[in-house]
C-alpha cells in the first residue's frame, strides 16, 4: 500500500492520527480551496481575533502573539498580490493560511489553532462573508431602486395599459407600474437585512462541537469581530446553516423579481408592443440577422433566476437529514452562495444599466390604454354613483362591451344610447381620462401616484439610514 503522503508532499492538519498520508483521490474529492480561497480574507480577519483572545486567556504570550499578528500581515500581503504559493496538501483556505503563518511564525504558528476547530472557523468565515455580502447585495438593491425612481419621476402623466392575465386591463400612470417593482425590491432589501441581522452571530469558540477545556473567550472574539452576539450552544453553532439557507431564498425571491422586471422588457421591448426601445450598449445583435436587437440580460435575468432557486433547492435538501453537529455534507453550502451572491450582483448592475439607459416609447404606451374597452370599469362605477348595485351595473357594460365587439355599434354610440349612461358617460371613453379617475390610496392616478412617489422617496432615505446603521456595527 503506497504512502501516498509522500506524493503529496506535505502534512494535513490531522496526520498525527493515521499511520499513511491521504489517498490522492480523497484529497481530490474533498477539496474546497478552489472556492472556499475567497473567504481568505475573512479567515485572517477571524485568526487574528482569535489570537487576541489567546492572549488574553494567557495562552499566548505577548512575544509569540507579536510573531503570529506578523506572520498573518504577510500572509494577506501575499494572497493580495499573488504571491502566496499553495501546496497539495492546502485543502482548504483555513489549512493554507495555518501552514503558511507557521512557517513564517515557527513554533508559535502552531499556536495559531488552539482552542479552536475549523467547524468553529469556518463558520465564523461564513457569517462574515454573509453579513459583508448582504450588504453588498441591499447597497445593489437600492441603486436599482434608485433608478427606477428617476424614471418614475420623469414619467409625469404617461400612462399605459395595466394588465391582468396579460390582457389589458386598466390604464395606469406609468409611475405606478415601475413602482411597483420598487416596492418588491424593498421587500428584498428588509429580507437581506434581516438575514445579515440573524447571521450576526459569532461561533468562534465552539470548537469542534463541545466547546473547550481552555480558558478561551468568545464574547471578546464576538466583539473584536463586530458580531452583535455569541453563540448559545456549541453544537448548534458549528451546525448551523441557516443563514445561508435565508440568504439563498433571499437571493432567490429577489432574482424572480429581477425575472419579472426582465419579463417585461423583453415584452415591451418587442415591436407588438413598442412601448421600450434598448440602448445599443445594453443590447446584443444577432450573427445571423442583421436587424435584430436583442434584451439578452432581460432574458438572462429571467433565466437565472432557476439557478438561483436551485442554489437554495440544493442546499435545502443537504441540510434535511444532517445529525448534530458538524458533518462534511456542509462544504457544500459555500458554492450556492457564492454563486447566488455573484449572479444577482452582476444582475442588479445591467438591469439598473439598462433601464436608466432605456427610452419609454409613450405615444404608442397612451394609444395601447386609450381603447374605450379600458374605461369599462369607469362606466360600471359611473352607474355605481347612480344607485345600481354593482352587479347588476358589471352586467349593463359587460352587454354594451359585447355589443360592440360583435359590431354592431362603437363603445360611444351605445353608451350614448343607453337609457342608464348618455352623453355624460360617454366622456369617460376620452383618452387619457380613465387614469385620471384613480383616485383611492396607491392606486394608479395622478394624486396617488404623487403621494405614493413622497413615500417612496422617503422609503430610500430610511433604508440607506438603515444600512450604513448596520454596517458600522
């Protein structure tokens, strides 16, 4: 039986406990510096908190504190500026970090690790990685927001149909209709702040599963790394994957609303609906056909939003059956993530890109809401203010609709004729006039809409006020 040890060249972290080192198809497999290399920063971060409590719990004295705090600084400058060498036996971040620091730091590195697992480790990397991305992801969310208010304020009185079933509806305000995105989005962005407050908790001193023997201090790391709490039980605090189950579904549902807004552009954006010409710099042409403009990331944002779903289906499904505590299954939980968090930032950006850049094309928004078939719900509420019960009102304009579609007279001409409506009525057919008789709060007309504009104004304002509160904790 080969010592396959020897082929890779250097010791695990656990070599102490078996007679030959680690097959090369083991190492191969269970792997994870390809992806988890990005949490080297956060894993510095949390080694240097930990080294500080050493010393604090006299583990480490002052000299050999100085040697590992040093050791660390070069570590990050070298993984800064590429120069850091990995070797076969670095399975993860954490082992790369702790072989380097204890080759700089001699036998004070292999200090580095006491007290502490990696389970307890890396979970402290990931919270700190989740808390920092969350807030990446809302600072997006609002620059998307952002946009969208810019062009709800520029849209004064356009308007265009609203549809249900995507069959036209009633017209609304423009304004109203990119809004609404607006609101979803904020939605969004209190979920991502509320998973970042739940993954403000710090594992570091859990150790493996039970917590330790030595005189460690996990309120101080807690505080020294800015979490706002310390964990209640060891067991639960290496096992726990909840956060980043949350920050998945957050992604996830935030990505069906990019999936939305992108639906609706490739829409409107075609020439059966003409309502959104593109800019050529967020556009794609195709290598066949030469007049073609395509909405590839309006499509690609709807299509995306299935891999952000399956990033969260597949960790939910890894997490279902695990026993107490740690278990290796829970490597699996960082590439979901990370993929989730890179896809929906690369998204929020050319989406924010291509609306701020797009151009709404409002006379063919305003002749596609001007049918008089849209006012049929005014006329309804017209008969309404005259004492008919509603139903028996809905029944009246349903019949006139019919009549007309079936051409045997204009919308106008039988409202006119009708004995319950007349003349008057027939001027809620004019154009533009149903929109302007929204009236109640959030709704589609103009008063509303201004109100709605005022609210969502100061919406911003607090949700900024509430990020920068969070990430100066």
């Amino acid at each position: 039986m080969t010592d396959s040890g020897g082929e890779l060249g250097e010791r695990t972290l656990w070599h102490g406990r078996f007679a030959s080192g680690p097959a090369e198809e083991l190492m191969d497999y269970t792997v994870s510096l390809p992806f988890d290399r990005r949490l080297a920063a956060d894993d510095i971060t949390g080694s240097r908190a930990h080294v500080r409590g050493l010393v604090r719990g006299e583990l480490l004295d002052g000299d050999e504190a100085a040697a590992v705090l040093a050791a660390l600084d070069d570590v990050e400058r070298e993984l800064a500026d590429g120069t850091f060498v990995f070797v076969p036996s670095d399975e993860d971040i954490h082992t790369a970090v702790e072989r380097r620091v204890t080759e700089i730091a001699g036998p004070a590195g292999g200090k580095l690790h006491t007290g502490r697992s990696r389970n307890d480790q890396v979970a402290t990397d990931l919270r700190l990685y989740t808390k920092r991305a969350m807030a990446d992801v809302a600072e997006r969310v609002m620059v998307l927001q952002e946009v969208l208010l810019a062009a709800a304020e520029d849209a004064s009185e356009v308007y265009l149909p609203g549809y249900t079933h995507l069959q036209r509806a009633q017209p609304v305000l423009l304004s109203h209709h990119l809004l609404a995105h607006g609101w979803a989005l904020a939605r969004d962005l209190d979920r991502l702040l509320a998973t970042r407050d739940r993954a403000d908790v710090s594992p570091l001193g859990a150790g493996a599963l039970a917590g330790s023997s030595l005189p460690l201090d996990p309120a101080g790391t807690a505080a020294d790394l800015g979490f706002a709490a310390v964990f209640d039980n060891s067991l639960d605090a290496v096992s726990d994957r909840d956060f980043v189950a949350e920050a998945l579904f957050d992604l996830a549902l935030l990505g069906v609303h990019l999936s939305r807004i992108g639906e609706e552009v490739v829409l409107w954006s075609t020439d059966e609906f003409g309502f959104l010409k593109l800019d050529d710099a967020y556009s794609t042409g195709s290598s066949m056909l030469p007049q073609k403009k395509n909405p590839d990331i309006a499509e690609l944002a709807r299509g995306k939003a299935g891999r952000l779903i399956g990033n969260l289906t597949g960790l939910l499904v890894t997490l279902k059956g695990l026993p107490l505590a740690y278990n290796r299954d829970l490597q699996e939980d960082k590439e979901p993530l990370f993929d989730s968090v890179d896809q929906i930032l690369l998204a929020l950006g050319a989406l924010a890109g291509m609306l701020a850049t797009s151009r709404f094309q409002t006379d063919a928004m305003a002749a596609a809401a001007d049918s008089p078939y849209a006012a049929a719900t005014d006329l309804a509420e017209h008969l309404v203010r005259q004492g008919t019960p509603f139903r028996e009102a809905h029944a009246i304009v349903g019949e006139i609709v019919r009549t007309a579609l079936d051409g045997k007279g204009s919308m106008a001409d039988l409202v006119a004729d009708h004995p319950a409506l007349g003349l008057s009525a027939v001027e809620l057919l004019g154009p533009g006039v149903s929109v302007t008789r929204r009236s109640t709060r959030g709704g589609a007309g103009p008063a509303p809409v201004a109100a709605q504009l005022d609210r969502f104004r100061t919406r911003l304002g607090e949700d900024r006020a509430r990020l920068a509160s969070a990430t100066a904790r």
